[in-house]
C-alpha cells in the first residue's frame, strides 16, 4: 500500500484557474502559430448551414491578426477582437498571479458600470453582426 504523508488535495479554485489558464495559453499559441486561412478544421457551421456569417465570425482571423501585431486588418476581421484578445490576456494574467501569489485578487467594479459595460459590449457585438448581415444581403 502507498501512503502519501505530506500530501495535499489540489484546492477546487487553484485547479480550475489552472485549467482556465491552459486554456488561454491554448488559444493564444493557437493564434500565433496556425494561420486561420490555411487550417482545414476552422469552418463556421452556422456559415455552412445558413450561407451567412454569425455574430463571432472573423473573430479567429482578428485574434490571429492581432498575435502578428496587424491592429487594422484585425478591426476589419472583427471589430470586438481587440477587446476580446486583451480580456484573454487580462485573464490570463491574473490568474497566473493568484496561483502563483495564492492570493486572490479583488476587484470592485461599480455593478451599474458592469452592467452598463456589458449592454454597450453585446449591443455592440450584435449590432455589427446586424449590420454585416444586411450587408451580405
């Protein structure tokens, strides 16, 4: 029998912060090493099925712009990549800091300004996809 005499469990959140942050990594070497155009298994079902884009479409080619330092051609792509790149990379570190740290890092945000934000930020992500629908039509 094997006995573990200083062992200790992995706490739940340093755990799934681990994950979460593995897949970051995953994303953004993704981004920086596989060239959206030429990959085979990036297709857009919803493109397939409808004949239209959907509302995160580009978004990988902006991200991928974005890696490469292409700030314009990554707006015309998406304009949301951007901020959705910097949330990852935000995330990313921060996570990292709290398992290395063991501490968790607070940060208080106003609730009306986070909701305000996140209505300005869908309003805006579907606008875009609206508008980009309408014209494709």
């Amino acid at each position: 029998m094997i006995q573990f005499e200083n062992y200790k469990p992995v706490p739940s959140k340093i755990f799934s912060k681990t994950i979460f942050i593995l897949g970051l990594l995953t994303i953004l070497l993704f981004s920086i090493f596989v060239n959206p155009d030429r990959s085979k298994f990036l297709t857009c079902y919803f493109r397939e099925l409808t004949g239209h884009r959907c509302p995160s479409c580009g978004l990988t080619h902006s991200i991928y712009a974005i890696s490469h330092f292409h700030i314009q051609k990554s707006f015309i792509y998406h304009p949301m990549g951007l901020f959705v790149y910097f949330i990852l990379l935000f995330l990313l570190v921060k996570f990292s800091f709290e398992i290395i740290t063991k501490k968790e890092i607070q940060i208080k945000i106003n609730r009306i300004i986070t909701k305000i934000t996140f209505i300005i930020f869908l309003t805006s992500w579907l606008s875009f996809w609206i508008i980009r629908l309408l014209n494709e039509l």
